[in-house]
C-alpha cells in the first residue's frame, strides 16, 4: 500500500518503484484518500494511440464535496479561503470551509435558477475576486463545465473560446482593479457575445460599482439573483470521466485549444501533488500568486488546496502596487507558510532592489515554490537567500495544462536541491527522453525530447470538439508516448533540467503564445503583408517577442505603425502578447517551398548573427543580411 503522505527519501524510493511496478495498486491507495460516491469498478483503461484513457472507471463523485463537504466536519470552522485585495487599504476576507461552502452553493443556486445543468458549459470571465472561486467551484457543483478565460484576454480572444465550448452563460464583472488603475471587463464581454448566438445570460459581478450596461432579459446582477438562494445545493452525481472543466493553452499550430479534464482523475491527482510537493501540513497557509485564468490556479489555488483541506490565500493586486514590497507585505500580514509564484516575478522584483524585501520579516515562511519556466539560477538564488533566507527549500515544479498537475519537482523539505533543475518524477510519472526518431535516450548528462510513457490520472483526455487535434499535438510525434513540446537535459541522479519549448511556442512571463496565433494577430493591421515571429532571450519575462513585419506600399515604417501593430495584437490577443520589438524587413528568409526559416530568425533575435549556418538553399540569401544589419 503506498503512502498517501511521502515523509522522507525511502517513502519516495518505495512510491516510486510500487507506482512503476504496480500502476494500479498505487493510484487505488492514493485515491482511496478522496470521498467517492462509489467507488470505482476498474482504474485503468488507456491507449496512446487514439488516445483514449480512462481512470477510475465506473467511479461516482463530486470533486466539490471533497473539497468543501468532507472538511465541515474536522474543519468548518477552519480558514479556507483568505482574499487579500488589489488596493492594501482595502479589508481583507476570510471565509471558513462552512461559510466558503455555503457560497459556492448560493451561487450554485443561482446558475440553476438560470437554467444551467450538467454537461452545459459556462465561461467564466471574472478578476481575482471570491465570485470567481465561488464560481468555479458552483459550476463542479451542479456538474457545469467550466471554462474559465484570463481576464486579460481581448474580445477576440473571448469570443473565440466561448463559441468553441459553445457556452450558454457568461459569469463577469463590471470592471477589475489592476494596480492603479481601474478596467473594465463586462464591455468585452458585450462585444465579444455580440458574435455568440449560444450564449443566452450573463451573470455580473459587482466589484466597482460601475454604472454599466444590463441588457434586459440576458444580463443579471449576481448580487440581486443571489438574494432569493438558499446556502444548500446537492451536488450532483458526476462519473469519473465526466468533463470537469475546460482551459484553453496555446500550441504552435492554429487556434488555442480547449484541453479538457475529467473529475476523478484530476481530482486525485492534484490533491496528492498539492500535499506532497509543498509538504502541506494542517496550520499551515499556503499562497499561490498566479491567475485562476491559468490551469496553475486551478490546481493549486483551487481544487488542490482545497482537497486538502488547506487555507489558500487568494490575491487580487499586481506585486507592483502600491510597491514592489508587495508581496513581502501580504506574506507578513497573514503569516504565508507556503508561497508559490512565477520566475518572471521573481526577476521583476530582484530588479526593484533587495530593500523592498529586507523591509519585511517574512519569518513565517518556510517552503517556496517555483512553476510556469525555467528559473534561472541567479533567481533561483535571489529567492533562495533573499526571501526564504537561504532555510526554505525551493521547489520548481514542471507541468503543464495537458497535465493538469505537477510532474517533476522537489519534494519540499525532501529532496536534494539543485539551482535551475526541476528534479525528480513525482511517484505515479514515468518520464523519458527521446531523440528525433523517437529512440529512448538512457543515462545521465544526455539531453533530448521530453515524453511521458505511462498515463497518470489528471492527463489531457481531449481537446475539446476536435478529438484528432489531441492526437496529432500529442501523441503522434513518437509511438505510445505523450509528447510535452519541451526539451530536456537529465543530470546526475536522474534529476531533470527543463530546457525548454521546442516547438514554435513562446513563454512569455510564464503564459504561453503560439507564433502562428501572434502572427496572425499583427496580420490583422491592414499595413501588414507578411510577419514572422519568434522569441528571444528577455531578462524580466523570459522570452520576449520579437516580430518581423513585411509592409505593404505606402505605409511607412516608423514608430506609429508600430504602435498601430501592437494595438492588433492587443485588439486580437490581449496586453499580455504584445510585441517586444518589430522589425520593418522587405522580405523574409523563406525554402523554396515557401516554408520560413525561423531557425535564422531565431538567431538574429537572440543577437547570433555570426553562424546563421546554410543559408544556401534559401529563396533569396541575400534577404538574410539585410534582415540581420537592421536587428533591433
Ligand atoms: C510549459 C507549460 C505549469 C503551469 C504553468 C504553465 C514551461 C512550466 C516549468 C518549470 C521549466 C516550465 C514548459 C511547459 N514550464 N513549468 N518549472 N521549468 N519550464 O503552464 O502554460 O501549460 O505551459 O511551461 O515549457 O511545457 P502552461
């Protein structure tokens, strides 16, 4: 029987030789942990080919009564959720797991009332304020598919993957705080539904008391639908493969993707990562900083904390507002025990100065954790000395949204650390690496594709509406094995060094952006014949995009069409894909198939123009010069 609970280095010596030698022995004790209706009759089906998986086959629950109904007994008097606001001045909610329970479902009552059942799906469109938790969470309820939409996204954005899910209701708000400044939110979604014909209500939020738009007959107030809701709802029966939730990610090809996640599986796998990974134990408070937009938040601000029955700290504001010593202040008001944020944070706040730090004791501390790209050792030092003072181990954890969880990470407290290595497969997670053709690369100090061989519970089912679209990104690269886009070096003990993506995706601060979806962006402005994008080695945010812009004739290439180029990208994407630099070129370094050569252009980006290799079989060699002197 393995061990819910890894406490040392044998407990993951023998998890992980049981989960390898007895796949299934191991997940049935793990998932024995969670409440189930019923329990489930077979735990595994699964092939890589279609891909069809299966876990907890049969298996009857409702992911909400894990996290909410189970705990009220033990724990309803416990702290589940802290909301910290934007502004400091502001006060600051705390919610029990009685009182956090009997929102979700308030609000679950409401979506009934608006006619919302199982299987249907809503997008949710909401800042970093307790409606979206309690959103979320109502949706689980009733057995509603979520999608939930950054909201930083633009209307096109919006609008795109609420028609590709096929949303029947939208839950909003009227505006959001971001720092100084005040945005507003339900206008998008006004534009964008202006093109949804299934959407049929809206359900608004008030955080600004701003006196916005209701459209008779399809827009809501929350506050006044919820006056009529009773704090009881059932939750409804969901079988373990029933469609959790959808959130759209980014691939190097077409349109962002809706991967989709199923409730058993999922549940199971985020509670055991959460409790393990950050070695949650029962006082502590633990504080994730990203987005619930992004699947970070769902699986651990949401869901994997509270399976455990943690206490989540959930933070509206920007680490910049009023001051860089954001953070540092938040953690010391509420005691933070476990804080989880972004490299791109880090190295934005190690440029702020280390006094914003050191004016605060953050003795409380004692795991951190990194997630979203690689951590660069001069950050991974920076946090390591300056923020945990040098006693909290540091975990960075490698996932995705396909994965739902945490893959391969440190056990905090557990494993050995090394700077820059995310470390070791968690027990139940077979990794490898593969070359070109997809052979198995042994050993240690080798490098190569980074691929999954064995299923895991919170894996990718599909791709929503487009099955074949799963296979192909996923599963179609290298035989029986899940590729994870990104490269990777496996060290001394078999630890893991991320590399990087190796597809054309671009991490951004931690967000990914597919070339093709930005180039299509700029392709928007009408002064544009043909762009090209790539990323390049940016200090603060990682990577940055770097955009090669062919004009059309008559407009000129100067600073205000670059402004123009960048407003396209935010119309079409959101501020969060903004170009970092544009470079007006006649032409762009293209095979004879017509086929470009970002290779070169990757290159010249990263400022290499010394060994830009065979430019031989180029269209036009000469276009790579050119291109090359007027680097930006
Ligand atoms: C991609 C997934 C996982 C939640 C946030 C991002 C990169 C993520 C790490 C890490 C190196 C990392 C990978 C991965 N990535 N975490 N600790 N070290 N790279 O989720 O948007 O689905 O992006 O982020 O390239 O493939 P996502």
């Amino acid at each position: 029987m393995a061990n819910f609970k890894i406490q040392n280095k044998a407990d993951y010596e023998q998890s992980f030789q049981e989960s390898v030698n007895q796949p299934e022995a191991f997940w049935n004790s793990i998932a024995d942990n969670y409440t189930w209706r019923k329990k489930w009759d077979k735990t595994l089906e699964w092939n890589f080919t279609d891909p069809d998986v299966k876990w907890f086959i049969n298996g009857k629950l409702n992911i909400t009564e894990n996290c909410l109904d189970r705990h009220l007994e033990q724990r309803g008097n416990k702290i589940a959720l802290i909301w910290e606001p934007n502004d400091p001045k502001e006060m600051s909610i705390r919610y029990t797991y009685r009182e956090l329970h009997s929102h979700v479902c308030r609000m679950a009552n409401v979506l009934k009332k608006l006619g919302v059942t199982k299987g249907d799906r809503v997008c949710i469109y909401l800042p970093m304020i307790p409606e979206l938790a309690f959103a979320v969470l109502a949706c689980a309820r009733l057995g509603a598919v979520h999608s939930v939409v950054f909201a930083g996204f633009s209307v096109n954005a919006l609008a795109d993957r609420i028609q590709d899910s096929g949303c029947k209701l939208v839950i909003t708000s009227d505006g959001l705080n971001r720092g100084a400044k005040q945005i507003p939110v339900k206008s998008v979604v006004d534009e964008a539904i202006a093109s949804c014909p299934l959407v049929e209500k809206v359900l608004v939020v008030n955080r600004l008391n701003w006196p916005i738009q209701m459209k008779d007959g399809r827009d809501i107030w929350y506050h006044e639908a919820l006056s009529h809701e009773g704090d009881s709802c059932q939750a409804t029966e969901m079988d373990s493969e029933d469609q959790l939730f959808i959130l759209y990610t980014s691939g190097s090809t077409g349109k962002p993707k809706g991967v989709v996640h199923t409730c058993g599986g999922y549940m199971v796998y985020v509670g055991y990562t959460f409790q393990n990974v950050f070695q949650y134990n029962e006082s502590d408070i633990y504080w994730c900083t990203a987005d619930i937009g992004w699947i970070t938040g769902h699986s651990y601000i949401l869901y994997g904390p509270l399976l455990q029955g943690a206490t989540t700290l959930m933070f509206e504001g920007v680490p910049t507002f009023p001051d860089p010593g954001r953070f540092w202040q938040v953690i010391d008001k509420h005691s933070v025990n476990s804080f989880y944020t972004a490299p791109t944070a880090i190295r934005s706040l190690m440029a702020s100065g280390v006094d914003h730090v050191l004016a605060y004791s953050l003795h409380s501390l004692k795991v951190l954790g990194s997630v979203g790209e690689p951590i660069n050792e001069e950050a991974w030092h920076w946090y390591h000395t300056h923020v945990g003072k040098g006693r909290c181990p540091l975990v960075d954890t490698w996932w995705q949204t396909e994965t739902g969880g945490i893959m391969i990470s440190a056990l905090a407290g557990i494993s050995d650390l090394k700077p820059a290595h995310a470390g070791l497969p968690l027990p139940g997670i077979q990794t490898l690496l593969v070359d070109n053709e997809g052979n198995e690369i042994t050993g240690e100090g080798v490098e190569g594709y980074l691929c999954i061989k064995f299923p895991w519970p919170s894996m990718i089912r599909t791709t929503y509406g487009d099955h074949e679209r799963c296979r192909q990104t996923y599963f179609s690269n290298y035989k029986n094995l899940y590729f994870t886009g990104d490269g990777a070096r496996r060290e001394e003990g078999g630890i893991y060094r991320i590399i990087g993506r190796v597809d054309d995706v671009i991490n951004v601060s931690g967000h990914r952006f597919g070339t093709a979806e930005i180039e299509n962006a700029i392709n928007q402005n009408k002064k544009v014949v043909e762009s090209a994008v790539v990323g390049f080695p940016h200090d603060i945010k990682g990577q940055g995009i770097y955009a090669y812009v062919i004009l059309g004739e008559g407009a000129s290439n100067d600073n205000h069409t670059r402004d123009e180029i960048v407003e396209s990208v935010v119309e079409y994407i959101g501020r969060i894909a903004k170009p970092d630099k544009i470079q007006f070129v006649s032409g762009l370094p293209k095979t004879r198939s017509g086929k470009i050569m970002r290779r070169i252009l990757r290159k010249i980006a990263e400022g290499d123009t010394s060994s830009l290799g065979d430019t031989s079989t180029l269209l036009d060699p000469l276009i790579v010069d050119e291109i090359a002197n007027g680097r930006l």
